[in-house]
C-alpha cells in the first residue's frame, strides 16, 4: 500500500493510534464523509481536513501549505484503510451487507478494476475480518448506494468495457495509427479522442492497443513522442508510479522511452522535496570532519530497544501495592477514564518499549537531527530538470529514516503523558482528551529538544505537555459517563503496565545497593543511599537533602557536599553507564 504523502496526515494517523476505539470509530465515520466532499479540481488547509476528521482546530502559527484535491483524495483512501484496519470488526456482525471487492464488481457488474477506479473518486472502503480471520477491504451497502446516487453515470459508463469483436478491435487500432500518422497528438489525447468517438471508456481503449503492440511488437500503432509532456501527463506518470505501475506499462501507455519517464518521475520527486519543510536543530557536531561516519556508523535498533526477557516479565504485584509512576505519583482509583479502556495497542507499546537512559537518548536525537542535516544539505542546490534518482532516494533515505527514529523517541516517552495526564484529570475531565493532546505536545517537543544543551529531553516535553495542559483549563469539557466495568479494567491495564517498570527497576536497584556497599565506606554509603532514594521502599522513594543528612552525621552542608562528589567519583569507576544512570538520573 502506498504511503500518505501528506505528512501532517500522516502524523495525525499517528497520532490518532492511541485514541479510544469508540472515537476513533467516530474519526473514521468522519474521514469518510470528508472522503464524499472533496473536490478534486480544489485545494484544501490541513487545518480544514483535522477539524472535520477530529473536530480539533489545529493551534498552530506555522505556514501549512495547501493539498491538491486529487492528492487528497488519494491521501484519504490511504488514511481510512489504515485506520480502519486497527479497527477491522467482523463483517457478519454488521447491521448491513458487506460486498468484498469481486461481489461488488460482480453485483454491479463492472470490473474489479472499475471499482477500484470509483474508490479514486470517493466510493468509501474498510478493512473487514471476513471468514477464516482474513482482513480484507469490504464495501458497506450504504456506502455503495450512496456514491451511486451521487455518480448515476458511471455505472453505464462502465458497462462500455463489455468485451469487443475482433472487428471492432482492428477498427480501434487503425483509428489510432490515422490519428498519429496525421496530427501532432499525444497517446493520451488519441485514446481520448477515439474514446469519445466510439463511446467506449478511456481504459478500453487503451488496453487494447497496448495488447496489439505486445502481440505485433514490428507494427507499432503510435510514432515515438518528440515534443515536450504537458503538466497534466507529467503528473499522471509520477501518480502511477507512486502507485506501483511498471516503468514499461508507463512508457507504452504515454508513448515515452525508459529515460523519458525516469526523468519525468524524478522531476516530480525533486519538486516534491524541494516544498518539504526540512527543519533540525544544528550542532557544531555536524560540521567536523568525518561527522557521517562518526554518527551515523552504527545502525540504530528502531525495532525495539533493549527488551526484557520473557524470564523478566513477572507478576509486578504485591499485597497492598500501589502503583506509581516516575516520581511517587499514584495512579489514581477513578482517574475520570472516558467509555472504555484505551487502544490495546497503546498499552503494548507501554509494556514493550523501555524508557530511554541518557546516553541513548543523545544518540537517538544527535541521529535524528543530523539525518535532516544532510537532507537539507544534499538538497541545497537540487533542480528539478537535472535531478539523479540516487541523489533524491538519499534524500529520501534520509528523512525516511529520520521519521522512524522520532516515532521511536516518542513511543519511548509514552509514560511521560500518562503521567501528566493523570495529575490533570478530575471531574468531568476527559482523560482521552488529554492523552490526545499529549500526543501532540510530544511530537512538538522532539523538534525543538537541542541535545547538546546537556538536559534530559523528559524536562522539555514535560513543560510541552503541561502547556498544552494549560489551555483546556477555564473551558468546558465533557462529562464522563464511563461503566464501572470499563474503568476497572483501565485501572488494571495502567496498573500493571506501570507496575511491570517498577518491578525491574527495583532488581536494578538492588543491584545497585550492593555495589554501593562494596566500594564505599560507611559515612560515604549513608549519603549516597539517602541521598539518591535508595533507602526503604524502592516504590516510594525517600531522598534527603544535604542538610537534613549533615543534621544526622553532625557535619556541614558543605562537607556532605564533597562527601558526595568523592563516593560519586568512586562509583563511576565500578558502574555501568546504565547503573550510574539509574543511580543519579
């Protein structure tokens, strides 16, 4: 399937994974009627398209260019089979006909090909479970009769690809020979000229001539085009192309040789990287000498960092056990859940992706911002008439690499919102909303976090997130109505996905104790262990601070001070930067 090549789109189907089931039905619903209305021949806002998929008005001050109607369109067929195949509900238990793509041609009576031409022009599809627990693209009956209602046309148009006698074939064929012989035309145009002459449908046409030139390849039917494209077929070729059509098909279809159609593919490329907004935060890392093998020497895991063991996974309760997140925060009995308990697939994302250390982090973020640098830098310069495929696929390369490292960097920061989110609910809070609007902040925060600054990415996409926080406060949110049933088993997704984090960190801590009591004498051990939380319950972390431990020793602040830094010195020569991490992070 192919890509949405509108990245704002694109991010907000990212986004919109981690939104309850029942309002992403809801958004789907949306998205297809938004599908209905749009005018191919127009250009739209993003923020138009958001608000009527989310009802969301995008706050944003950046200049967002406009989609063409027909990339929109295109773009939305992507977004709604994506979207719909998280979804994908059986198609028996739906309150109305389900038609797969053969029994929709074979009940309209047009080719499966037909209707894939009538879903570019908005007939609206979904991914279904049909039997055997096969996802498959399904049409509803409601879906189907209403685009007929609003195209009454097409279906006799259709019709015109009954299958032709072999007199009528010869006829196309000599029609079109005439037309290349005695007029300056393109392909396109002849098929189109004898498709409105003959009544037959521009698809029919075109199929069988390409099938005569493959069946005589020595009597070809058009002369070899000469003159320069028109806009209109340049853009069709790289449409098609994005589309997965052969190099071959395309040169037969426009009349156009191999090197023809490369060039115009990479043209459309290049003027598509060149209205890319490409922005990083620079550092003076990539401008030393040999900084692309430096960063970029090690390939980066983005399937998943370092996992724990099935071994690890262990029962995370105890009797009477609260569950925290970073910090001590409890997570609430009633955090004001709305409806149902989030998508499973936000909670495994909780339970699988571990949370960054320090050293990890910088190598994410120097990779991420560098990966753009070079985009930016490789496309300086670039013209769309002289454009080599190698140097827009390492472009290309680059940005597609980089989008990956940042859905990882925000999928490692997933915990973050929840617990923010959490601190704000309260009655008639929806904690949805919240988590929604997290998301959003998240993302905003990976673009402007500068590594080198030496600080956490945690502390700027906490201060994002509580912004973002801060604006619903004062306006009126709705009410939640949730069943007790569901808000139990919110609680004890959140419980245990969080609790899974404490148990391991409690091992580590462990670990850590022992180390500690190794290489540190005793005055040293009691202001590290107090210091840094690792006294009583590693659930509830106690810390003191360098008075209250000068109180209890009888020594001054200062000289815990120094006490500190030189059993801190000690221990970075025993731990891991894993250890040490844990230990001062």
């Amino acid at each position: 399937m192919r890509k949405i090549q509108c990245q704002n789109l694109a991010q907000l189907l990212m986004q919109l994974r981690f939104t309850p089931q029942k309002k992403r039905r809801k958004q789907l619903d949306a998205a297809e009627q938004l599908l209905a209305i749009i005018d191919k021949d127009k250009e739209y806002p993003f923020e138009f398209v958001c608000f009527r998929i989310t009802g969301f008005h995008l706050q944003t001050d950046a200049e967002v260019p406009l989609i063409k109607g027909d990339e929109l369109l295109e773009d939305l067929r992507v977004f709604i089979t994506k979207l719909s195949g998280r979804l994908a509900h059986p198609a028996a238990e739906q309150d109305q006909k389900i038609y797969t793509l053969q029994a929709l041609a074979e009940a309209v009576g047009v080719s499966t090909k037909t209707i894939g031409r009538w879903r570019k022009r908005g007939l609206a599809a979904r991914k279904y479970v049909f039997d055997g627990g096969v996802k498959r693209l399904g049409f509803l009956q409601s879906a189907v009769d209403e685009f007929l209602r609003a195209n009454p046309d097409l279906v006799s148009h259709a019709k015109n690809f009954a299958r032709l006698t072999a007199k009528q074939k010869q006829r196309i064929v000599n029609e079109a020979a005439r037309l290349s012989a005695g007029a300056s035309l393109s392909r396109h145009q002849i098929i189109n000229r004898i498709s409105a002459k003959m009544g037959k449908s521009h698809e029919t046409i075109r199929y069988i001539l390409l099938n005569y030139e493959r069946a005589n390849p020595d009597k070809a039917v058009f002369k070899k085009s000469t003159g320069a494209i028109e806009p209109a077929q340049a853009a069709e070729i790289h449409r098609l192309y994005k589309q997965g059509s052969d190099v071959k098909e395309l040169m037969g279809r426009f009349g156009r040789n191999r090197s023809s159609i490369y060039r115009i593919i990479n043209q459309r490329r290049a003027k598509a990287l060149l209205a890319k907004k490409i922005d990083f935060v620079p550092s003076g890392e990539f401008l030393k000498a040999g900084a692309e093998e430096t960063i970029l020497a090690s390939r980066c895991h983005l399937s998943g960092l370092e996992r724990e063991e099935p071994s690890q996974i262990k029962s995370r309760y105890s009797s009477g056990f609260e569950p925290r997140l970073r910090g001590g925060d409890v997570i609430p009995a009633k955090a004001g859940i709305a409806g149902e308990s989030l998508l499973p697939e936000y909670l495994r994302i909780l339970k699988d992706t571990p949370v960054l250390n320090r050293e990890r982090e910088v190598e994410l973020f120097r990779r991420y911002n560098y990966l753009k640098f070079l985009a930016q830098q490789e496309r300086s310069g670039l013209k769309p008439a002289g454009a080599s495929g190698a140097k827009l696929s390492r472009i290309e390369g680059c940005l597609t690499e980089a989008e990956q490292i940042r859905t990882r960097i925000v999928e490692a920061n997933l915990r973050l919102i929840i617990s923010i989110a959490i601190k704000h609910t309260g009655a008639g809070t929806d904690f949805s909303e919240l988590v929604s609007k997290g998301n959003f902040a998240l993302i905003n925060a990976v673009e402007e976090f500068d590594y080198t600054k030496g600080f956490r990415f945690g502390r700027l996409a906490a201060l994002n997130i509580a912004k973002e926080y801060a604006k619903l406060s004062g306006k009126s949110v709705r009410k939640i109505r949730a069943q007790a049933g569901s808000q139990q088993d919110m609680e004890r997704d959140f419980r245990t996905t969080l609790a899974q984090d404490v148990a391991s960190t409690e091992k580590s801590r462990r670990s850590l104790a022992q180390i500690i009591k190794n290489e540190l004498n005793e005055r040293e051990q009691y202001v590290i262990l107090n210091r840094f939380g690792l006294v009583g319950s590693p659930i509830r972390k106690q810390t003191k601070t360098l008075k209250q431990i000068g109180e209890d020793l009888g020594l001054t602040k200062e000289r815990i001070r120094q006490i500190e830094l030189t059993a801190l010195q000690k221990l970075r020569q025993s731990l891991s930067s894993e250890e040490f991490e844990l230990l001062t992070g």
